[in-house]
C-alpha cells in the first residue's frame, strides 16, 4: 500500500491492520508484527490487532508475548471464543496445562466448536494423565471432522498408554488410510506391533516411517531395537549409530547399542557406550549395570564390582544387579556375601531364575551339597532357555542327581 491510501478515507489504523494481515498471510511474520504494532498504537482497543499480532508470535513461538497479546485481545472482546483457543494453545505448548484447560473450555462454551478444540484440551489432558477425558476430548474431535488423521493417532497413542493395543492399531491404521504420508502413524503402529512381539510388521511399519522421514531418529532407534532383539547385530548397531548422529542425547541409544557390541564381544566399545550413556544420565542404574558385565566377562572384576554396586545404590530393587554382584564375591571366595547378595535378588524377584543358580554355585562350592541342589531345581523350574537348562542340569550332575 503506498501513502495515497492512507490519505482516501480510511483511519491510519486500518490500513496498518490490512497491511499486517498481508504480511501474515504471506508468511512474513516479523514484518506482520511492526504493522500490527503500528495499529495498536493508533487505536489502542484494535482487538483484532493483539489477537493477529499474537498470532504472529505464536507462529514464532514466542509464547509469553503471544499470550499477552490474546490476553488483550480477550479483555477488549471477552466473547472472542478464538482468542481463548489461541492463548490456550500458546499455555499448552509451554506445559501450562490447567490454564490451557480452561481456555479450551472457555472457547467452546463459546460455541467454538470445532475439532482442534477438543483435540488440544485431550492434548492437555492427556499430559496430566487424565485419560478418561483426553480420550473423549479426541473421540469428539474425531466426530465432528471425521478425516482427523491427527487425532486418529494421538487417540492411538492414548490406547497404547493405556494397554488397548489392538484399539490403537485400529486408529493407526484409520490414520494411515487418511492420510497415506503420515510417517507419525506407521511409527506408533510400529511402536504397538513390537510391544505386541510382532516384529515383523514392526519392522515394516519403521521402514515405510523412514522412507517418509529419512531423519526420523526414534524410528532409527526403535528399528535398531528390534534387530537387536533378533540377534542382528550389525544391523542394529547401524541405526542406533543413525539415530544418535540425529539425536546425540538420545542416551537409549547408546546404551542399546552397547549391547549389540557387547553380544559381538566387541568390549571396548561396548564400555564406550555404556559409559557415554552414564554420561548423558548419571543415574542410569542399568548402564551401569551392563558396563559392570561387560568388565566381568574381561575379568576386570574390580571395576565391575564398583558398577554393580554403583547401580544397587542407585536402585535399591534392582534384583539383576545383586545377582551380578554376586558372582564377584563367588570369584573372591566370599560365599557368605555371595549368597547374601542372591539372597536379596531373589526377595526382590522371587522368579529370578539366575539368582537361584548362582546361589546353587555358592553352596555347591561351601560344601552345603543339599541347599546346592535344591536350588538347581529351582533355577531349572523357573527358566526354559535351553542352555542355561543343560549348565543346571550339568551341575545338578556333578552333586549325583541325574
């Protein structure tokens, strides 16, 4: 617009609106927000300037200004069910729940009643583990815009938290058919498969996410876990190592990835992602625990001794890592605090079958032959991998039972 307009009838504020609103159409943001300012100074009370000007921000995702700006545009038009919407979505992203909750429900006691109403008050909550509500929040979504690919998965992903899988799988797949692109859907649905132990759509559900998403980390991630849980070592290892390159604190990664390598018997690095993974989160009892077996099997029992009880103090019930730590004292000659640390595993869970086992080693080697074998059994009752059945029934054996 050139000054010619301005001088043809219409107030200065206007033509700074009008010029603003271009701008955001445009996507010029920055440019939208000095027109909008330049309204707001000749007309104070513009309502519809705060609410775009906040528009502007939210875009930007400078929230604390954009709620200002709704806020003004609500005091000015307490009716004005869009600005509630806005400054409820502008709350919900910063992790203001409550307030956003209120907000969305302002909106639609103002009959803004539509589906992005109810699909952000299920957003909220949903992140305050109201459940019952967030899941009628993205049903009515849903029924008032049917071909809601959005609220088809988050609705999916509430199922899923839930422990409905096969409902889950249903919206998946619902929002999938929607819309075919969705590289989110054919995620979560991977996500729900593997829960359910279905690895192999899974897996293929996480390559069509990838071939729609080449940087999409988590499916990397989760990819690489279920080639882990398949005995394909190199495979996992090559997107674990993918998805840290796209999330370098994404400390699951590491610590799975130093599995794969320690499976391969490749130590070195195993500890290296192991102690990365420790790095990234201290208090991550269970790398600890892992980088304390990878020690053991190198023979450096001292460091793993240090691990294991590093990862017991970080949690008390961590019945593996008594078990684990007990096998040092049984390297030491120390069977009395051996089976004190078996003792433990076992209380914390009683169907621990290496506990039993390792503690029928401990009274196998103090001589106390009955207390051995009765222990052997259990262990034999409570697992059914065949090696570690044939190393039970090997020791019940050496005691004379056949």
């Amino acid at each position: 617009m050139t000054n010619e307009n301005l001088n043809q009838g219409k107030p200065e504020a206007e033509v700074h609106y009008e010029r603003g609103s271009a701008y955001l159409e445009e996507g010029k943001h920055d440019r939208a927000i000095a027109e909008f300012t330049k309204a707001i100074r000749l007309k104070p009370d513009h309502a519809d300037a705060y609410f775009k000007r906040g528009a502007a921000y939210l875009i930007k995702g400078d929230y604390v200004r954009a709620i200002a700006d709704f806020s003004q545009a609500i005091k000015i038009n307490p009716k004005d069910a869009e600005a509630y919407y806005n400054r409820g979505v502008s709350y919900l992203v910063r992790g203001d729940f409550i307030r956003a909750i209120d907000d969305f429900d302002q909106a639609i006691s103002l009959n803004f009643n539509v589906a992005e109403a109810y699909y952000h008050r299920g957003d909220a909550y949903y992140f305050l583990g109201n459940y019952n509500r967030a899941l009628a929040d993205y049903t009515k979504a849903i029924k008032l815009k049917p071909k809601f690919a959005e609220a088809y998965v988050k609705r999916g992903d509430l199922y899923t938290d839930m422990g409905e899988e096969n409902r889950a799988i249903s919206d998946y797949t619902r929002a999938i058919k929607l819309k075919p692109d969705y590289a989110k859907a054919y995620f979560s649905r991977g996500v729900v498969y593997a829960i359910k132990g279905d690895y192999k759509r899974a897996l293929a559900d996480f390559n069509q996410a990838i071939r729609l998403k080449p940087d999409y980390g988590l499916a990397y991630y989760n990819r690489g876990f279920i080639y882990l849980k398949r005995g394909e070592y190199d495979l996992a290892i090559a997107d674990f190592t993918q998805a840290i390159k796209l999330a370098p604190d994404l400390v699951q990664a590491y610590y799975y990835r130093g599995m794969a390598y320690y499976e391969k018997e490749d130590y070195d690095r195993a500890i290296a992602d192991y102690t990365r993974a420790i790095k990234l989160a201290p208090d991550n009892a269970e790398a600890y625990n892992e980088r304390g077996n990878v020690y053991y099997d190198r023979g450096d029992y001292n460091r793993a001794f240090a691990d294991y009880t590093q990862a017991i103090k970080l949690n008390p019930e961590f019945a593996e890592a008594y078990s684990n730590r007990g096998r040092i004292f049984v390297v030491k000659g120390d069977y009395d605090r051996a089976i004190a640390d078996y003792d433990q595993a076992i209380k914390l869970k009683p169907d621990l079958a290496v506990a039993y086992y390792n503690r029928g080693l401990a009274y196998k080697y103090k001589g106390e032959k009955e207390k051995a074998i009765a222990d052997f059994k259990k262990a034999l009752e409570l697992s059914e991998d065949p090696i570690f059945q044939q190393g039970a029934k090997q020791k019940l054996r050496e005691l004379g039972v056949e």
